[in-house]
C-alpha cells in the first residue's frame, strides 16, 4: 500500500522590508469593497504603456482593470496594446471592449499581466485560481516580464492557506476522486480537508468544469504547510494532477488598497521595498 510523502516544514524568515517603516497619516474614507479593487486596478493599469503585449487577468479585481484598459484606448491615451486573456470570461470581456487579444502561440512572452489574487502573503506568494481560471492563468504570468497583483486589503494572509479557504487544485476528470484523496494524504500534517467544488448553477449538484474542461478540488488547511516548494513539487508528482493555485515567486509587485490608502510592495532581490499612497475621496476620479 503505497504511503503519501509528506513535505518537510521548516521555518521561513520574513522578507526584509526596505521604505517607509510606517504608512505617513491618511484620513480614513468610507469606500466599499468594490471600491478597493477599482482603486487597486486603475493603479495597477498606470503602468500599461502603449505597445505593450499585457495579460487580462480574471475576477471580480482583474474585471476593473480591462476595464480601464479599454478606457484608455478609447480616450486615445493608450494604443497598439495587444491583450492576453486568462480565461473565456475574460476573453468575452475583452472583445465586448474592442480590446485587440492574441494569445501565447503568438507571443510566447508579456510585457506586463495584470491580475488579482485570493491570497498574499508577506513573500508575495499567492493563492490564486478560486475563480476557476488558475491553470490559463498561471500559464500567462508566469511568462510576464512584469506582474502586478492587485487586491484589496483583505486578501492578505501570514501564510499561504492562512484564510482557511480554499487552495484549488485542477485535476483530469479521470478518477478525481483517487486525486482528491491522494492531496488529503499529502498534506494530512496540515489538517487537509479536500473538496470537489461544485458548479453554482445545477443547484451545486454537478462537478464545476473549468475552461479547459478539468475539475477542480479544493483544500483546505487548519495550519501552514510549511516549504512552499517543496509543497507545489509534491503535488505536481501526483498523476492525475494539471496544476495548483499555488504561485510561488511570479508577482513582481502587490497593489494592496485599504481604507486608509494605497500600499506598493515590489520585490527588490530579497528585499520587499515599501510605498504608501493617501487617498481623501478617490471616487471623484472613478
């Protein structure tokens, strides 16, 4: 009976942070969540410059910067961008905008992806694919010259899995659930809960299929799973396995927005360098 291999867990120092020790005194605004990814977003969208081949991130967050992209190019402030999307979602979006698309058999790398995350934690690695779109998504940032991850304040974590919601993994539709009971295995040391998830609609009785027809199981986790690559190369060892929300060192730089301002965090080598940005009622410019 073979045994699942559990992954070492050794102790991870912190990132060295350079900049501002503290953010300088910002008012506090009333601003919705949504508000938080459109200011993150537009942020973000500051640096698509025109020329550039830019990835289309996917969800709720990534929706506000395709948005504004699209804005752009009206306005005649940016031109000759050529958009990669992460998913079909995104690519609908994209088309209904006149947003100009290709994909990575045209251009096997990006200038810049602009997407949102379901997780940060203080080394810039991310919990993303809760949407469904991780695989198509890891595929084009992964390529990024630059990725900047945009989210609102809630999304950041001490470590990955730290919200006890849901890590994904996409699975072959084959024996999924050998696949599901093989990742609990794997991360037992971790108190590993895995689920199938099931599609919103069909009253969440049918399996959800992702755009490249796989499955997804979701884990969830009451502690740290310790080394986070070791961790993604355990999993990827699994037959059965396509891939994990797992990204492990891709973001460049986090845009985090919080009711008090904007905070930059962009790697620098080993370093995680620091800016702060005030607001007082940024909804007049959105």
């Amino acid at each position: 009976m073979a045994i699942a291999q559990q992954v070492a867990r050794p102790t991870v120092e912190p990132p060295k942070l350079i900049g501002p020790s503290a953010p300088p005194p910002c008012q506090s605004v009333a601003l919705t969540q949504d508000d938080l990814k459109k200011i993150a977003a537009y942020k973000a969208v500051e640096h698509v410059k025109s020329g550039m081949v830019v990835g289309l991130g996917t969800g709720s967050t990534a929706k506000h910067a395709v948005d504004r992209i699209a804005q752009l190019l009206r306005q005649g402030k940016l031109k000759n961008i050529v958009g990669v999307p992460t998913s079909t979602q995104t690519h609908e979006q994209a088309v209904s905008l006149g947003i100009p698309l290709s994909d990575l058999d045209s251009y096997s790398s990006v200038d810049l992806a602009i997407d949102g995350a379901d997780e940060v934690d203080p080394e810039l690695n991310l919990v993303k694919g809760r949407g469904g779109s991780l695989l198509r998504e890891k595929m084009v940032e992964s390529v990024a010259k630059k990725f900047i991850v945009i989210v609102d304040e809630s999304k950041l974590v001490k470590y990955v899995g730290g919200s006890r919601l849901a890590m994904p993994v996409e699975v072959v539709q084959f024996c999924w659930n050998h696949s599901l009971k093989r990742l609990e295995e794997l991360f037992a040391y971790a108190g590993c809960v895995a689920q199938l998830r099931k599609a919103a609609d069909g009253g969440g009785k049918k399996p959800y299929v992702t755009d490249n027809k796989n499955y997804i199981i979701d884990l969830y986790f009451d502690k740290a799973i310790g080394d986070l690559n070791k961790a993604s190369d355990a999993v990827l060892r699994l037959p059965g396995i396509v891939d994990h929300g797992m990204f492990i060192g891709l973001a460049t730089s986090v845009i985090v927005a919080g009711v008090d301002g904007v905070t930059i965090k962009t790697k620098k080598g080993n370093e995680t360098e620091l800016d702060y940005f005030c607001y007082n009622d940024l909804r007049k410019g959105f």
